[in-house]
C-alpha cells in the first residue's frame, strides 16, 4: 500500500500506475478524434460549406454524447469501486444497466437522425446551403450511433478493470478503416461511386461496426467474462436500481443540462458567417483532439482514485486526487503549446483561408489559455464522480451554465451583436470561479463517499484522520 505521510508519498509508482492505464487511452481517444480530424481534411476540397455543415453535425453527436455520459460516469463509478472491491456480481450487474440506459439514448438520437435530419439541421443553424449538406449526412450517419455507443459500454467497462488495451487495439482497426473508406466513398475510388459527404458518413458507419466487432472479438479471446455473463447483467432488485440511478441522477443531469446549454451556444455560432461557423468546425475538431488526449487521464485518475474508495484506501485516494489535478493541468499545457506551435499547417490543411483562418486561430489561442483551467475542474469532477459524490460538481457546473454562462452568450450573441470572438470568451467565463470553489472542496475530503462495503467500514476512521490532518496543513 501506498505510503499516505506528508514527504514520502511513492510518485515512481503512483505514475507508472498512472501510465499504465492513461496512455493507452489517451492513445485510443486521439485515434478518435483523428479519425474526426481527417474526415474534416479529406471533407475540406469539397469546399468551407461542407466542413461547417460536418462541423454542425457533429455538435449533433456531442448532444448525443451529452446524454450517454452521464450513464458512463455513473456506470465507471460502480465498475471502478466493485472492481477494487472484488465484487464480480456487482460489475455485471452496473454493466447491464449501463448498457440498457445509453443504447436508450443511442436509439433517440439514432432514430433523428435518420428519419428526422431537416429538423436537427434547422436547430443549428439558419443556413440553407449548410443545412442541405447536413441532412445527407445525417441520413447515413445516424445508423452509426448504435454501433458507437455500444462501443462506448463496452470500452469502459475495460478501462475501469484495467483491459486499456483492446479498445485501443479496436480503435486502430477503426481509424485505418476509417481513413481507408473515406478515400473510398468521398472520391469514388476502385470502382466505388463518388458520394461526397455522404460517402464520409458510410466510411464512418462502416468504421464504427468494425471498432465494435473488434472489442468482441478481443474480449472473447482474452476470456473477458464480465461482457459475456449475460444473465448476470440484468440480474436487478429494487434496492440495487435505486442505487444505481441516485448515484447516475446528478450526472445525467449535469451531462443532459450541459448538453443543451452547449447546443444554444453552438446555435448562437451558427448564427455568424460561414466563415466563422467553418472555423468553428475546425476548432471543435482540434479541441476534441486535446480533449481526447486529457480524458485518457482524467479516465486513469477516476480509477486510480476510485478503486482506491472500492477498497478502502480512503488516504491513498485523497492523496492520489491532490496530485492528479495539477498533473493532468501541467501535461494539458504543455499539448496546448505543441498545438498553437502547428496550428497554421494544420487550419491550411483543412481549407481554412483569410477570415475563416483568422477566426480559427482566435479560437485555438484562447482555447489554449482557457483549457487549463477548464481541464482542472473535469479532472475534479471526475474524480469525485469515481469516489461516489456526484452532486457538488454537478450542482456547480449546471448553475454556473445557466445563471453565468448562458445569459452572457445569448446577450452577447443576439442582443448586443458583439464580435465572433466576445462570444466565444462568453462560453467559459464561468470557469476561474468554479476552479477555486472545486479546490476547497477538493481538500476537504468530503467527496469521498464509498458504495462498497470496505469502502464504508474505512470511512468513520478516514474522516476522524483526515479533518485533523487538514487542521494540520492549514496552521
């Protein structure tokens, strides 16, 4: 066990562990996100009103998105703590659930996409010319959202017991594919039609099949027994529902809220010029990128601190949450100077020219300052998530969303007429404020709060040691 006095705390193993379980998913993520990134690329020749429609889609499926994590957050809650618990019933069981509520959502969203494309394209943005484009994609893209969030179920219930690899191993499958079937499809290439956007949404589908067929077949190799107990998955009572959903209720809330406070902001953008709403395509792609690459740690340190309260290591997660915050702030720094170093190839690559350019590194350069702080708070949340709190974040993100954020946005974007950029800083004046009330809650400990019984036979002494030893940091 990790020694928990002040001075000696074993940082050798403290991040090997860390590595251990977030490159490969930092790694798994980026492929992700690149696969988004070429798909813009290989989209751009087809002109700047293609990219802004495939950019506006894709806020479609971060809504989607939106309404899905708030089952993954929950759902790593419980496989993170029964894993450290060593409760195979109760990972079956929290699997099952988990896959029923986000296959749920993946046929809502499906299900607009393919049969109701002309009224999510008319949400977004008042465009006609993008909004045309848009519905050809949705049309075909929306079948790839059943294929992607079961994926999605399946890849973190991997992640929370330490099998990073096969979705990393499906994910490259999916990009090759994926980049493959682009080049296929968009310009009709070996005999195949050329479909233009639409050939960049059967490439897509066709890639997400294969990612999930991929985890599958690994799983199955590998002997993973917890996907295959199918009986074991909806072997449900009353009293573990309950549980289930009270400790999901405050994240799907959060995700659900903040999904539709994020769509009237993409809406408010939507109503600028094509140039801007092609850079803002652009800057939603690279920022999924950096995005992409934190999670894989915010995922590692929602299980290096949630396994810890599963088994109750009540000392161990508090001081591995103290120093994942700051680490994780650091290395997403440090992404974010590599970036703006690139970024000119990178806006070129994808078409972006005069104004569009402009606009794109405006977004690219606040992002880069703003993110770190931004970063800090999901790290935070996260980990209080995985450690059985899901209230405060949530309540502090959703208030701030709609009594800070989104009355600027709206102000800013339809009353006062103010510049794309005044906008966009609009988006996230919330965050220094959250930051600071994050961190004092952070130090107080209270988040830790363990659903497993060694969990909960550690917390009275946890809670006797760690208030004085808070006393003892504060004199």
């Amino acid at each position: 066990m990790e020694q928990r006095t002040r001075g000696t705390f074993p940082w050798r193993e403290f991040l090997k562990n860390l590595a251990v379980i977030a490159i490969p998913i930092a790694v798994q993520n980026l492929l992700t996100t690149t696969a988004s990134m070429v798909d813009t690329m290989m989209v751009a020749p087809l002109g700047e009103l293609s990219v802004g429609a495939l950019g506006l889609c894709a806020q479609f499926s971060s809504l989607m998105f939106s309404g899905y994590w708030g089952f993954v957050g929950g759902g790593m809650l419980f496989f993170s703590q029964y894993y450290g618990a060593k409760e195979d019933d109760g990972i079956e069981r929290a699997y099952g659930m988990t896959w029923a509520c986000m296959m749920t959502v993946a046929t809502v969203f499906g299900c607009l996409a393919i049969f109701a494309p002309e009224f999510v394209m008319g949400i977004y943005t008042d465009k006609a010319v993008i909004q045309e484009i848009g519905v050809n994609y949705l049309r075909i893209v929306g079948f790839a959202y059943f294929f992607q969030v079961f994926s999605m179920a399946m890849s973190c219930l991997l992640r929370s017991t330490e099998r990073v690899r096969i979705p990393l191993i499906a994910s490259v499958a999916s990009v090759g594919a994926n980049l493959f079937l682009n080049w296929v499809f968009i310009y009709g290439n070996l005999g195949a039609p050329a479909m233009g956007i639409r050939g960049a949404a059967l490439a897509t589908t066709c890639a997400a099949v294969i990612n999930l067929l991929t985890i599958y077949l690994l799983a199955w190799k590998t002997n993973f027994h917890y996907l295959f107990h199918v009986r074991g998955h909806f072997r449900w009572n009353a009293e573990f529902v309950r549980s289930y959903f009270v400790k999901c209720f405050p994240i799907l809330c959060n995700e659900i809220l903040i999904g539709v406070g994020n769509m009237v902001i993409n809406v408010t953008l939507g109503r600028q010029s094509e140039q801007v709403i092609a850079a803002l395509a652009v800057f939603r792609t690279l920022e999924g990128l950096i995005i992409g690459f934190f999670a894989g740690f915010s995922n590692a340190a929602s299980i290096l601190v949630g396994t810890c309260v599963g088994a109750g290591e009540l000392d161990t997660a508090f001081e591995r949450a103290k120093r994942l915050v700051y680490l994780c702030s650091g290395v997403i720094a440090g992404v974010n100077v590599l970036l703006l170093m690139v970024h000119g190839p990178i806006l070129r690559g994808m078409s972006l020219e005069g104004a569009s350019y402009k606009a794109g590194t405006t977004f690219l350069i606040f992002f880069a300052v703003i993110s770190v702080i931004r970063m800090g708070n999901w790290i935070q949340n996260d980990t209080y998530r995985a450690s059985g709190d899901a209230v405060y974040g949530t309540t502090l993100e959703i208030v701030f969303m709609y009594v800070m954020t989104l009355p600027c946005v709206l102000l800013s974007g339809f009353v006062l007429h103010l510049p794309y950029w005044a906008i966009f800083l609009c988006c996230y004046i919330d965050e220094p404020v959250r930051y600071v009330l994050m961190q004092i809650h952070l130090y107080s400990g209270k988040w830790i709060r363990p659903v497993t019984g060694p969990g909960r036979a550690a917390l009275p002494e946890f809670s006797r040691k760690h208030g004085r030893r808070v006393q003892e940091e504060k004199a």
